[in-house]
C-alpha cells in the first residue's frame, strides 16, 4: 500500500526569527512522505535567505509574491498541494517532536472513517519557552460544541483532501474557525485526539496576541450566523467587540481588561454556552 502524501501549508511574511524552526520541525519528521510548501508575501527580512538554505533539501516548494492576507496565500498552498491529508503550519509555529505526522497517519490508518483529526499543543514565547498546555476540554469536539468558539488547535489539526473547501479571504483572525465550520456542516468525521502535536508561538505580532476590536468583530459576527442576531450569544460577542473598541479608541487599556475578566466569569456561569474567545 502506498503511503499518504501530507501536504504542509505554510504561509509567511516577515517572521525570519521564526521560520527555521518551523521548517526545522517539518524536515526532520521520522515520516517521510510529505510535501512542505511555503507561500511568501515578498518579506523584507531575511525570510528568503533561510528558504534558499533548505531549498534542495527536502521535499520543499516555495513561491514568493503578494497576497491579500493570510487566508489568501493559504489557498494559494493548497492549490498547489498533491496530498492525501492538508494541514498548514504557520511561519511562527512548529511540530513539537518528529514523530507528529507518524502519529497523525496512524491514526488515519486505524480509523478508516475519520475525515479530520485535532490534537492538542503548548502555548510558547518568542524564544519557544512553553508557556501552557492547549488541552482539547471536550472529550468530543462535536457539530453544536464547535458553534460556541473555536475548540480546535489549527496547527494540530489535519484532514483528508476530499473534504477540503477553501478559506474565506475576505476574514483575517477567524478563517479557520469558519473552515472547521463548514467541515461538520458537510458531515465531516471528526476524531479528538490526547496527543501533544504543535507549538503554538505567541509574541508581539501574532495575530491572537494582537487581540484587538477586529477580530472581536469578526468573532461576534460568527456568532451572529451560528446562533442569531438575538441569540445571548452574540449579543455578548458584540458587548466584547465595544469593549475592544472602547480600548482601541481611548487608548484606555482598562476597558480590555475588563472585557477580558468578564468574559472569563461568564465562561465559568454559562459553563461555555456563552463566551468570545
């Protein structure tokens, strides 16, 4: 039986401090059928040089040109992908030991009927520190689970090629919340798994560190289409994006901590029915 081809997106843009450790962490998989294709936004760092030193070094394919964004150049990858299995690693990111892709195929191979595997990760710093577990809190991670926040770690998350739809290019924080979506939406099977698979790198210019009013909107109005325009749910997404706004706009960060803290208390009262992660 041949073996699964896994197709490894990786989007990039001035992250040279971070890059090698992603690619680092895809060239020395013990599992050795794998395409890696990076996709850069012309950076003006010394991204290019480090891809030039791997060039020719394993199954690697770069383009270099301008995008639209993140989910833009995403696609981008995976029109060009030949897998069986697509995940995508970002610039910052990386595979915490060389055996992840190994122990994803296994799991492929065991449970011929799963679309879509997720797994679990650690929080670390711009020097790789591990900050804290990402611990999948759901034993299933299921269709109506998912509706509430984005319960998926997407760098340790992989899926077979037939299922695959393209990301939303016109969102820039949560295209991948609205892909695992449209995944249980089209009847996706989906297998949560204990393992450790991906570093999750927070620093000054990661998206999710950033947290700013945008991607409170966009959350808000994801919760809008899931739940209603007067559901409870998006109701208190909006209350966090004024927050987040009230923040930007004065430049009075109290406003964002407390949107912080009550999101957390009304984490704990609804028991994750209402929430803005």
């Amino acid at each position: 039986m041949s073996k699964l081809l896994v197709s490894i997106v990786t989007p990039s843009f001035n992250q040279g401090d971070f890059i090698d450790d992603c690619i680092q962490s895809i060239k020395n998989q013990t599992y050795d059928n794998i395409e890696h294709i990076i996709i850069d936004a012309c950076s003006t760092d010394n991204t290019k040089e480090i891809l030039d030193k791997h060039k020719g070094t394993y199954n690697l394919k770069f383009l270099i040109e301008p995008d639209s964004g993140p989910a833009n150049a995403i696609n981008k990858g995976f029109n060009l992908a030949k897998g069986d299995l697509f995940c995508w690693l970002n610039s910052d990111d990386y595979y915490l030991h060389k055996e992840v892709i190994q122990t994803v195929i296994n799991y492929f191979e065991k449970y011929k009927t799963i679309d879509l595997v997720t797994g679990c990760g650690y929080k670390v710093d711009s020097s790789g520190k591990w900050i804290e577990p990402i611990i999948n809190r759901h034993e299933k991670i299921t269709k109506n689970r998912i509706r509430y926040e984005d319960s998926m770690l997407q760098p340790s998350t992989f899926w077979k090629k037939e299922v695959h739809v393209h990301l939303n290019e016109k969102l820039k924080y949560v295209f991948d919340w609205i892909l695992f979506l449209q995944f249980f939406k089209n009847g996706a099977n989906v297998l949560s798994v204990y393992d450790y698979l991906s570093a999750y790198r927070i620093h000054d210019l990661s998206r999710t560190y950033i947290d700013n009013s945008d991607r409170k909107k966009e959350i808000a109005n994801v919760l809008k289409v899931n739940f209603g325009a007067f559901s409870i749910q998006y109701f208190w997404g909006f209350y966090m994006y004024l927050l987040y706004k009230l923040s930007d706009v004065t430049s009075f960060g109290i406003f964002k901590r407390f949107a912080i803290l009550s999101n957390m208390m009304m984490n704990k009262i609804s028991v994750g029915r209402i929430v803005s992660y």
